[in-house]
C-alpha cells in the first residue's frame, strides 16, 4: 500500500508541474508581445458572432492593417450553422463600420477550430508567409505555436485589451486554455 500511494504521489507531481509549465507557457505569450513587424498577412481569429471577443479582434486587426503593418486581412471563422453567418464575415461587417478605407479582406470561412483557422488560411496565402496572429490574450500560445508549426514564416501576435472580460471570465478562460493546450500537443508535435 505503500508503494501504491508513493506512485500516486509521484503522479500527482508530474502533473501539477505539466499543468504549471503548459500555465507558464499561456502567460508568457499572452503578457509578452514581440515588436509587431511588417508581415504578409494579419490573421484574425474567430470567436462566437455577436460578441465582445469577436468585434474587438476585429478592431484590432484593423488597426495594424492601417498601420499598414500588412497588405491582407484574413478573417478566419466558419458557422455554427446555416441560419447564421460565419464568424469571418461578421468579423468583415465590423472591420467595414469602422473604417471608410478600402480593404484587401480574404474570408476564410471553413473552419470550426483552430487547427483549422490555421490550416484553411495557409492554404488561402501559401506556407512560408509571415502573419500577425490577432486573438484574445488566453489563446495567443496556442494559435502561435500552432501556426510556427505550420510552416509559416515570422509569426507575431497581439490581442485586444481585454477589459471586455470579467476578471472571473479570464480566469476561466485561462484555465480551459491549459487543458486545450495539452490537447493540441499532438498538433504541436505532428502538425
């Protein structure tokens, strides 16, 4: 019986130290942002429509595109279901309210996931390219290094404040992205 509990135990520390390295990693990405260079594309991450999340994604795409930071917007998000539109164009009927400005916008609508996000826009602009990854500040590790092991070039990242959370809310956002992190390991390891 001994034995037994020293095993468990042993268990118990291998994945509470997983589960802070994998917590670590989300932080360090959400909280440090590297200089946001010229890049072939911004990349804007769906989120649910009608939302705080997806709306100001949506802005902050915009505003490195008229920073001019990149020539091409792709607003990545499919539909829940055929009696609403995709996260993409939601996000391109924000984008247009915002700004009298023409816009180079390629709607990736395909995709229900991440993963997927990723996949579908490298196939619309070519492997290799540099991105600007815009996401909230929890999933920022995630699409990052999904997107590194994607084969696309230079890969920056930012997010909007997220004063549109409650402090409740990002708790637990932060802590459901720990779990999916570890689900996308297999991702992260064969692409």
């Amino acid at each position: 019986m001994k034995k037994l509990w020293k095993i468990y135990k042993y268990f118990a520390v291998i994945v509470v130290t997983i589960l802070l390295v994998d917590l670590a990693v989300i932080l360090t990405f959400a909280f440090y942002r590297p200089e946001v260079k010229q890049a072939d594309a911004i990349v804007i991450l769906g989120a649910a429509i009608n939302t705080p999340a997806l709306y100001n994604r949506s802005l902050e795409g915009l505003k490195f595109y008229e920073q001019g930071k990149a020539p091409v917007m792709v607003l990545s998000g499919g539909r829940i279901n055929d009696k609403f539109i995709s996260e993409a164009t939601s996000m391109q009927r924000s984008i247009q309210k915002n700004t009298a400005k023409p816009l180079n916008i390629i709607l990736e609508e395909d995709s229900h996931s991440t993963y997927e996000n990723l996949k579908n826009t490298r196939e619309k602009i070519g492997k290799g390219k540099s991105i600007i990854l815009i996401s909230d500040e929890f999933h920022l590790a995630r699409s990052a290094l999904l997107a590194k092991r994607m084969d696309f070039g230079p890969v920056y990242w930012s997010s909007p404040n997220p004063a549109y959370y409650k402090k409740s809310e990002l708790v637990y956002y932060f802590m459901r992205e720990v779990m999916a992190m570890l689900a996308y390991v297999p991702k992260f390891i064969f692409g």
